[in-house]
C-alpha cells in the first residue's frame, strides 16, 4: 500500500526582485509536477545595500505574505535574506525553510585540488560579504578552506535593468573582478542568485580553472531531500503551476524575466501589498 502523503500546495520562493527566478527555473525543471508561488519584492529591491534589521524585517514580511498563500514550504532564493533573515525566520516558519548559502557552501567544499582544501572565492551584495555567512559556513565543512570575498555591488542592477549583452557588462565585470585574478581560486561562488544571469561573462572573465558555483542546482537537491520528508510532495501525475508575484510595477518584471529566464514562462504577474 502507498503511505506516501500528498501535498498540492505550492512551495513558495521569494527574492527581493527578478535574481530568485534562476533558483526557480532549477527547482521548476526539476521537479515538473511540483507548484511554485514566486514573490519577487521589486518594490524595495536591492537589499543588498540594506541592514541586517532592515533585510530580517523585509525576509519576515515576504514569508509571511506567502505563508498566508498557503505555501507548504519555503525556498529563500536570496543570499541577502539567507545571510541575514534566515534564523529569524526558520524560528517562527511553521513550515520547512531552506536558504541558499547552506546548499552552495556544501557544493564549493568538494572542489579542492587532491589532499588540499579548496581556495574559494566568494562574490555577493554589500551586505551578504559583511554578513560573514559564507566564511561561516564554509569553515563549519572544513576550517582548511581559505575563502576570498568580494562585494560586487554594480552586478544587480545591471540585471535588474536586463543589461546582460551590453558592452559595459563586461568593463563592469572585469574591472570588479580584478582582485581575484591572482588569488589561485578553484571556485567562485556565485553568492548572489542574480549573478547566474552573468555567468558567460563572468567565466570568461575568471578563466578556465575557476569552477563557478551557482548555488541553484544545490538548491534543488536540498530540496529533493526535504520532498518527502519534511515536505510531502504533490500527487503523481500533478500538473505544475507557476505563480508570480511582485510588489511594485509588475509589467517591468515581466519584460525582463522573459529576457534572460527561457526555462519558464512568466506571465500571470500579480501585484501584492505587504
Ligand atoms: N538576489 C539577491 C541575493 O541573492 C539580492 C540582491 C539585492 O537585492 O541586492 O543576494
């Protein structure tokens, strides 16, 4: 006999803007009978430039909006609000919550060359980087793993306005980079879930032996081992649905979703208030 429990619900992801879209199109593509609730707070993006209070207050708004959506879990595809509003919430989520560090951190720590501990590199949003948690995280796996840090602050604006092409990417690019030119890495975690919409450039700007690391496949397996578990998973044969929702000027989203997310469709944008 089947004692598997169902669960239609939804698993509701959120960003403070389009970033978390390519944690989505992971977990989407892997997980096709699985629904997903989006909330993409584009009113107050970026939080990277914001305090801990401020991010930990705006990661709490976000999950309660979804959680009164009837969401079965949580995904914060978000390394700011990971860094700095994730204890806070899985404190008070009556649902399971999974961050993005943890997740990445767990794919970075393989990578060493032979009996030595990898040299990773780092790069997110101001306040990702003074949070410490990667460095954190990281030591907690192996404390021989030596981690570079760097703030790439010019990096989501630059998605968020859809300017992945454009000539002045890759000067942006490059010149952030340099730091890391002659640190030896063996990977660079893409600490930001926009950053994923930049990786052509930033590989060919870091060169060949630098494995990057875009935390959203972890993400996906992370939640492969909650489903069934922690979260039951939707009935066999379900038919997926994607929902989106945004809190300011939702045809912009729309625009530029579309421009770099090919995996999913994103239409039937909603606007919320929270
Ligand atoms: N995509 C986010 C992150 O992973 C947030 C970027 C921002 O809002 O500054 O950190």
């Amino acid at each position: 006999m089947d004692n598997q429990r169902y669960d239609e619900r939804p698993i509701g992801l959120f960003d403070s803007g389009v970033g978390g879209l390519t944690v989505l199109e992971a977990v989407a593509r892997r997980f096709p009978e699985e629904s997903f609730l989006y909330l993409g707070d584009t009113a107050r993006v970026p939080y990277g430039t914001k305090s801990a209070r401020t991010v930990e207050r705006y990661t709490l708004q976000v999950a309660d909006c979804l959680l009164r959506r009837g969401v079965k879990g949580l995904v914060v595809a978000c390394n700011t609000a990971s860094a700095l509003g994730l204890a806070a919430l899985r404190a008070q989520s009556p649902v399971p919550v999974i961050g993005v560090i943890e997740p990445g951190c767990r794919a970075a720590a393989t990578l060493g060359g032979g009996n030595r501990a990898p040299r990773v590199g780092v790069i997110g949003t101001r306040s990702t980087v003074a949070s410490g948690a990667y460095p954190y995280h990281l030591a907690m796996l192996d404390s021989a793993i030596q981690v570079i840090s760097l703030a790439c602050p010019l990096f989501v604006p630059l998605v968020e306005e859809g300017w992945v092409d454009h000539p002045a990417v890759r000067m942006i690019v490059t010149d952030t980079l340099t730091p890391l030119f002659t640190q030896r890495l063996d990977a660079l975690i893409l600490g930001c879930t926009h950053y994923p919409v930049l990786k052509g450039v930033i590989a060919e700007t870091m060169g060949a032996g630098v494995t990057l690391i875009d935390s959203s496949a972890a993400v996906a397996e992370e939640l492969r081992r909650h489903l069934g578990g922690e979260i039951a998973p939707a009935p066999r044969g379900a038919t997926q649905r994607l929902a989106f929702l945004v809190t300011d000027v939702a045809d912009r989203f729309k625009e530029t979703a579309t421009r770099f997310i090919s995996g999913i469709a994103v239409d039937a944008v909603e606007m919320v208030d929270l």
